[in-house]
DNA sequence: CGGCGCGGTCAAATCGATTCGACATGCGCT
DNA sequence: AGCGCATGTCGAATCGATTTGACCGCGCCG
C-alpha cells in the first residue's frame, strides 16, 4: 500500500493480462452489463484487487464516451457574494440533488472582476456537457457567447429565453403583482420600492425613469413590471446586490430624510427577503413600528430566523425546484431530448410585517 | 452556425487536414510556445475559424496529461446546508480564487444522508486530480477511503493529520482560550457553552462528561479543549449544526428554564457566531439586557449586519485565507512538492455584546 | 566549398478505456 | 449426423489530443 506514482498505477490491460482475459473482456467484467461468465468476472476482479485495481480511469472512460458526466454550474459572482443569499444557496441544492441521481458531478464557475468581455477561463476550457446558467442572460452575455462557440448545450433560468436552450423560470411579475395588491388592498397608496441591480454595475441610490426603462437584469425586469401593474411606486430605490446591508441603507433614506415624515411610504416592497430583512431592520433603528407605522413586504419565501419577532410578508418561491428543474432540463438535452421550458408558479404567505396603513 | 451534432465537431486532425500541416504542428500551434513560424500557426488558425474550431478538447488533453484539471471539493453535507454558514462559504471563496490562478476547477461534493460508510458516488468515480476535504476526516472516514483507495491526492482542512496530506488547520483551541479569558477576566463564573455537533449524528441537549470524551469532529474537540484550558463550563450544550435556530434554542433552555434565575449563567461562549447570534437573540426575547445581564462571545468573526444595533464580541479567524491555503496547498501537491502543513492564527475582538459580570 | 548546427516540420507512439464485428465452442433440434 | 444458433471471448479500431525523436534544408563558419 505505498505510495503509487501515476505511472504504475495499475490499468485495464494490466488487469487483463494478469487474469489471464482479453482487454476487452475484463471491460466488461467491470461495464457489468456485457456477456461474461460469473467465474470469468471474478477472476478479474481478484485481479484487480491484487493490483489495486479501484475501477476504470474515469479520463479514459470519458474520451471514449465523449462524455466528461460533468455540468458547468454559472453563478454569476464570487463563491462569497453569489453564496451569501440563501436563495442561490437553495437553488444550487436542487440542482446538485438532480444531478446527483444521474451520477452528473457540478463544477463551480465563478463570475469575473474584469472587463466587459471577460469570462471565467473555466468556461473557455474547462470540459463538461452543458453549462447552466442560472441566473439568467444579458442581453449581449459574452459567457453565454463563449458557451455558444464551444457547442456546449446551455440551460437558463431566469429571464430571457435563448434559442435551443430550456428555460426554467419563475412567475416573479405575477408574484410581485400580488405583493403590491396586498399592500394596497389594505390601504397603502404611498409604497416606496427597494430594487435588485439593474445591470452589471455596482449602483446604489434612487433612479429615474430613464434608468428604470434600461435595467437588463432579469428578475429585476419583472418584478419592477409586476409591481406596476398594481401601482407606480412613490420611489424606486437601486441596490448593488441582494443583501441586508444594502435593505437597510436604503430603508434608511426612504424612511428617514427622503421626504418629510408626512409623505413618508407607509409600505415598502422590496425585491428580495435579504432586502426586505434590512427594511425592517432600519425601520426599527428609527423608532418605527412594524407594522403598524410602515409595512415591508419581500420576495423569496426564504425562513429567517433572526428576523425574529418578525415574520417578514413575502413571495414564496419553489426555489429548490427551480434548481432540480434546471438539473432535470440538462439531463433532458443530454438525453437529446427537445428543449422544454417551464415558469414555476409563486405565492404570497403574508408574516407579521404588513398591516393596515396608517390613517392620516 | 446550424447545431452541430457530436460526431461533426471540428477536431485538430481536420483542422491540420484544412491548413495542410500535420497534426503535429496543429497541436504545437495552439500550444503557443512550441517552435513554429508565425505564418504556419496562422495558417492553422485560419484553418480552425473557417471550421469553428475554438481549441482542442478537453478529455483528449485531460487523458493525455493524464490530469483533469479538476479538484474535488468535500463539502461534507448538502450544500443548503453546508453553504447556510458563512464560514463555508467564505472558505469556498478563498478556495475557488486560490484553484482559479491556475485553471483549476471546483467539483463540488456533497455529503450523503446514508449510513455509516456510504459515500457520493462522485467520490468514487469523478475525475479529480486531488481532493479537499474541507472539514476534517473523521476517525474512522469512509470518504477518506474510499479516495485513497483511489490514490486520489487530499489536503485536509482542520483538525486529524492524515499521513501525506497536508493540512489546513487553525489555531481554535487557543481562540478558544482566549474568548473565556476575556469573559473570566470580566469577572464571570457562571459560563454555559453551546458547542457544535459531536459527530455525525443530529443531537441536541445537555451533555455529560462521558459524551464530550466520546467527541468525533475537529473543531468541536478543540474549542471545547481550548474554553476548558481556562474555566469548567457550568453546562455544555450540544447543537446538531451551526445555525441561528440551534444556538437560540439552546440559549432559551440554558438562560430561561434550565436554573433558578440566581444561577443563571451569565455569560454564554458558542462554538460559532450564528449559534452566538441566536443566544443574543434568545437573550432579547427573554428581555434580558446584552451585556447588562449576559454576556455572549462567538467564534468565526462574521459579519452579521442584521444582529444589529449588537456587534458580536467573536475569535476570528482567517476564514477566506483558510480557503486560499487548501488551493495552494492542492496546487502544491499537484507540483510534487512535499507536503506541509499550517496552522493560521486567530484573534479575539471584542464587540459589544460582552461586558462586566452582573454583581451579585 | 564542405560540414555543422539549428529552426521548423512531421510521423508515430501514447494516454486508458469502450465497443463492434468476428470467431470459437457447445448445445439442441430435426 | 449435421445444421444453426446462442453464448462467451477476443482483436482491432476509435475517441482527440500531446510529445518525442527523426528528418530536412538552409545558413553560417572555417
């Protein structure tokens, strides 16, 4: 049992010819499926055990296959960023329990800092028979291009369908639609917005119409339409990124010294739960009481506990579904099955953070 | 740019077919620092566009290198779970940029839910040219086996030193010492610990001495051997992970019914800043004043904006540099060096939630 | 003017498995 | 007894690249 360079580590053929077997007979012994006598299996793997033999080399098993049985996983950001919502966290789940059935191994891209068109290396060489991209496409996405001149199949979610690719996307107009019914249909006509990123750049601050007419990110597009097929919000606040920090400053202006305190939202709807977490959280820092001076509705469903007393009011959505959907629409393509999209339905579960408005 | 089926992508034989060299100098070409003059690789690279070749296949250069490019990343529980912590995620973090300077990809392993010597099939079969095992082996570690079984290279992450590994480990238990030196020398007695899982099984409660001496798991052993360098805990809390619900419960038990409320503990050291966070907040719901009437001390050094207006008084540690260690490590193993092993240093820092013992 | 060396190109071996078609054996059936 | 078929085994081709050593022609130097 000592030490093994690479170069006699023990191969098929060794096995073979050790079992006294034709290469092709001890690949079958091993395939477990082929023709094989069980006295002639055995007296393979007894050769393999003597050699330390564990299976074949899973690189050779895939040049011939022209299979490497792994998928690219594009999260869109750094591991600490991308993994600091709990949604992508869920969603990542999903999709390595679905993958996992077809023995499909998931390899972690990480966004990049640079340019414009810059993309992960990983994309350009790394091996792997689709890539799922899971959170959607921009408009002109140069990995989605990259993935494209490859011929890697690509699977979406989120947002924008691609040609060829199934998409796996979540009904967030609707879902944000019904939030801001709730929050009207119990009176709120002054409701503030807290929004996800717009686009690639890091931007925090109120925005205009102009801007909002440009945002090219994709549950960020929807939910923004939702919300206005309900009401125009009295203000749309801009974040770089779904976290609670960004929630809380920007709850912060919009409750603090936005406006006087007579016009001050009686409602906020934010994009995210991380955000709507932080609105409650800035909310009371000021001395407001939820929901009784200013409502907060969210959109996840996600459980967090240290919100506690609060329940937050929010958008349930299947969110480990939507990751074993996306495992499920890769293993469809390699199965060369027909791309087929689907929108997962989302519901409202209202907490302890919405309540009538005010009066006055 | 019609769909190409597998068996009509463009390969280096075609494309040194088309641009009227030999393979050989195809492949030099793309090597890049192979002798070759400028119009012969243009050639080829002519050649390669007019066919949409974007460079050579990954398994055929994986199986001739006899490297895959891929390290396996042990996670050691689903990812919803392991990646609910921050810790991992900013482990990953490190790791992942570390692997990325040098091509490296992240094959992400989950644990599995099975008995006791069931591994991730991945484990077993995926290509990967080294494995990191991020929390630790257990005494007896299947995963472990299995990959060496394999002669698959590891670098273990905390705690048990395995032969011809090198391992990542931090310096717990003397943070450990340090959090209950800063907590005596407040002039506190009375110190209730919540301490991380045991082992592999999901408990909670109370535990005795014979359980502690039974401990399986690295960080768990060394923070509980680090606080008791310093002072005896008045009781020992065990928590089957390291989440806000587990450590608020804990803390309700031990600062609500546990004790007559004149023996109540009145400082509280957890294994981890979220179990730590869910004792502040435990603490608040039970209206008792932070650090007026219990003082709370973690362990990581988190960022936890939403515990806020508190800032945890914690050990922190070198989280993403732990990550960015076990890559170089891997990366070091992958280049034939000898392996070595590091111990980074940890630092308490002190927040607001830990203060002067309560007289009386 | 001849030989040496070097830059550039190529043929062939190799990495480790899978799989197709051929082949040998033995059995059953007529 | 002879034919056909099923069963089990094997040889050889193949997946797509990298790399070594041979080879060739040209320029430079003696």
């Amino acid at each position: 049992m000592g030490r093994r360079t690479p170069s006699n580590r023990p191969t098929l053929a060794r096995v073979a010819e050790r079992a006294g077997v034709s290469v092709s007979t001890a690949s079958l012994a091993f395939s477990g499926s082929g023709p094989i006598t069980p006295e002639t299996r055995d007296k393979v793997f007894a050769a393999a055990t003597d050699l330390g033999y564990t299976g074949p080399n899973p690189l050779g098993r895939q040049l011939r296959r022209g299979r490497s049985g792994i998928i690219g996983v594009v999260i869109g950001d750094h591991p600490r960023r991308a993994f600091r919502d709990p949604v992508a966290v869920q969603v990542l789940d999903g999709l390595v329990d679905a993958l996992g059935t077809e023995k499909l191994g998931v390899l972690l891209i990480p966004g990049v800092d640079g340019g414009e068109d810059a993309v992960d290396p990983l994309i350009e060489t790394a091996a792997m028979d689709v890539a799922v991209l899971v959170w959607g496409v921009l408009t002109k996405d140069p990995t989605l291009a990259a993935l494209q001149r490859r011929d890697v199949p690509v699977v979406v979610g989120e947002g924008r369908a691609v040609e060829g690719a199934p998409l796996v996307a979540l009904e967030d107009r609707a879902g944000a639609a019904e939030a801001v019914r709730h929050l009207v249909e119990l009176g709120h006509t002054r409701i503030a917005e807290i929004s996800l990123p717009f686009g690639r750049g890091e931007r925090s601050g109120p925005v205009d119409a102009d801007r909002i007419s440009r945002a090219d990110r994709t549950p960020t597009v929807h939910r923004m339409a939702g919300i206005r097929d309900v009401v125009e919000p009295v203000i749309t606040w801009e974040t770089p990124a779904s976290l609670v920090e960004h929630g809380r400053d920007a709850a912060t202006e919009i409750l603090g010294t936005w406006v006087p305190a007579s016009e001050r939202p009686t409602a906020i709807v934010a994009h995210s739960d991380l955000l709507a977490a932080g609105a409650v959280i800035a909310a009371r820092e000021l001395g407001l009481r939820i929901p009784e001076d200013v409502s907060v509705a969210g959109f996840d469903g996600l459980d967090l506990p240290w919100l506690s007393p609060d329940v937050l009011t929010s958008v349930h959505q299947p969110l480990r579904e939507k990751g074993t959907r996306l495992g499920q629409a890769a293993i469809g393509l390699l199965a060369g099955e027909e791309p087929t999209s689907v929108s997962l339905p989302v519901g409202l579960v209202p907490g302890t953070t919405t309540g009538p408005a005010p009066v006055g």
